[in-house]
C-alpha cells in the first residue's frame, strides 16, 4: 500500500471500474476508496495530496467511460450512508452527494415540493449532478441550489452559497474535488399534481430514449441549443458500428455496447461521429461523456 498506509480498512488495490459505470467498461483503478465518513474522506484527500497521488470521484458511473488500460491514481466513490442522507425542511432539500438524484427527485415530489421532477430518469447522483448541471428541456438542477458543501483538492470543506455558483449548459462552477453535500430550495405544490407531471415526464423519456441498454446518458452537448440526437441522425448515422460499440436507433446520441465491446470500440466510434457530423454538417461536436 506504501504510500496510503493507515487506510487499508478503506482502500482497495486495482479495483476493475467497470462494474462501477453504466457501460460496465474499462479498466481498473490504481487505489479504490469508499471512505465510510466525511473525516475519513478527508484525512484520505490530505494525504494523497502530500504523497502526490491523484484524486478523482466516481458518481454512480452514468456519465463516464473508463479507458480499457484503467486509470492511475486514487478513485473515490461515496456509497456509504453517511454521504447519502436526504432531509427535507420546509421548502429545502438538504442531501449528500452521494445520494441518489432520483431518490431526491421523488422525495421532492412526495413532500410537494416542485422544480426537480423534471429531472426524472436523470441517473446518477446528487454530486454528479450538480457538477455537470444535468437538466432536461424542462429545467436543470443548478436554478435549484442555494448553497453546496465540497471538499477542495487541498482537502478543505468550504460552503459556496447562491451568489459564488454558476450554472450554465451542463456546466457548473463546482468543479472541486468533492460535492459534500446541498441544499436545494423548491417550490410549494400539490404532490397529486407534482406526480402526475412526473409520470408524464417518465414516459416520454422512455418513449425517446434507451433504456435498458449498456450505455451511459447522451455522449455529446447539445451544440447551440440543437439536439445533437438529431444532428447524428442527419448525418445518417444511427445503427453505425465499431466492434460491439453501436448508434442507438432509438435516440442517435447514445451509445450501445454490446457484449465483447471495450472502450476503445467506444472511443473509436466517438471519433468517427464527431468527424462524419463535421464533414456531413460542418458542426463540431463537444463531449458530454466525462472519459478518464
Ligand atoms: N431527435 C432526432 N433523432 C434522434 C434524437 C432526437 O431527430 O436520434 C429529435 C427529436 O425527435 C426531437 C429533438 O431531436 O425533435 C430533441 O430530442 P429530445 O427531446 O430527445 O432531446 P435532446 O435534445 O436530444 C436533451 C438532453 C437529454 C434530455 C432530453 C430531454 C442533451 C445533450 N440531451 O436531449 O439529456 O434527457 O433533452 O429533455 O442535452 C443527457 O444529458 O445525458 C441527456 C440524455
């Protein structure tokens, strides 16, 4: 363990990531952690910062491809309870990062409280939400926070409030180490009614989407408000396939992997979209997918 001696109840050596991420694809981490709390977190991210070895943080792996030869470093993964509580006051929503954005969505609606329940579907977390801001066209989460508490590189716990945080297009300025944890301030509504909008939303994204697929979210940015979905359509791409890495025929930008597929066939598919739509359409298009 050399270097992060002392945390051996917590790290694990070359764990495969791919069982962590939704296209089940990659390779594995140098050092693997689920600290079990916030102090453990932290005592953890001081020490990889004096000893040099690099931090990243794994959500639930819904927007993320692992390279086949795996990553170097330490990986964080914040699955235990103590990063995952939701409590509700009033018109808040106080929760952990590592909770699960659905589960917050639907506590939202049970408590009548509206905005996220457009959101249903959004796999992930409450962390990796916020720090690629994920919406759909009926909103995002990032018009919802008040304030969020992350740890910084350097190991610091600092609150960012309303007035220091931007949101844009699947941006944020959250782009610290970790998301701690938020609080998100909602509006009155009638759970009745907040339900019936969630249904409906739920539907239309199972009418448009694949689900049930190995595969993450949509691969890349909408570019200037068009869908890149439809973009990759145009450019008559659905159906395209490198090795077990195929177009969705359901929605063109997500990406199907089928069994025997790895990254690199992801990858290689990648590059092949981006350059037809450029060529086809003279549109660049920009990575949604986080890639380590
Ligand atoms: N379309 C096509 N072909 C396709 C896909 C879409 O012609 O293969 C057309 C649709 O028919 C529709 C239009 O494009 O007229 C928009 O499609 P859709 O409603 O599916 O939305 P989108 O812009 O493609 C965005 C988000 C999704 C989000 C949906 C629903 C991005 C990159 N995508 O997709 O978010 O779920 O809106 O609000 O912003 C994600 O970010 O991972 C994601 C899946």
């Amino acid at each position: 363990m050399g270097s992060l001696t002392g945390f051996e109840k917590i790290v694990r050596q070359a764990e495969p990531l791919a069982m962590h991420t939704w296209f089940q694809l990659g390779g594995p981490a140098e050092h693997f952690a689920e600290p079990r709390n916030a102090d453990e977190l932290i005592a953890l991210v001081k020490r990889c910062r004096s000893e040099g070895i690099s931090v990243r943080v794994l959500g639930r792996g819904s927007n993320l491809l692992v390279r086949d030869e795996g990553v170097p470093g330490l990986v964080v993964r914040l699955s235990e309870p103590a990063f995952s509580e939701i409590r509700v006051a009033g018109n808040t929503i106080l929760a952990g990062g590592g909770a699960r954005l659905g589960r917050v969505v639907t506590t939202a609606v049970r408590e009548g409280l509206a905005g996220l329940e457009v959101l249903v579907a959004i796999p992930g977390t409450l962390g990796g939400a916020l720090h690629g801001n994920a919406g759909t066209h009926g909103g995002d989460i990032g018009q919802w926070t008040a304030q969020a508490t992350v740890v910084t590189h350097s190991g610091d716990v600092v609150t960012r409030h309303r007035e220091e945080m931007v949101f844009s297009y699947r941006q944020s300025s959250l782009d610290e180490l970790v998301i701690l944890s938020a609080k998100l301030e909602l509006e009155d509504d009638d759970p009745h009614e907040l339900g019936k909008r969630l249904q409906k939303q739920w539907i239309i994204r199972k009418a448009s989407q694949p689900m049930g697929h190995q595969c993450a979210g949509c691969v890349f940015k909408n570019p200037r408000g068009v869908s890149a979905g439809e973009l990759i359509e145009s450019a008559g791409l659905k159906g395209t396939r490198i090795g077990g890495a195929v177009v969705s025929d359901r929605h063109a930008n997500f990406i199907i992997a089928e069994p025997e597929c790895t990254s690199n066939d992801v990858l290689r598919l990648i590059d092949l979209i981006r350059a037809q739509v450029h060529d086809r359409l003279g549109v660049e298009l920009e990575l949604e997918l986080e890639i380590w």
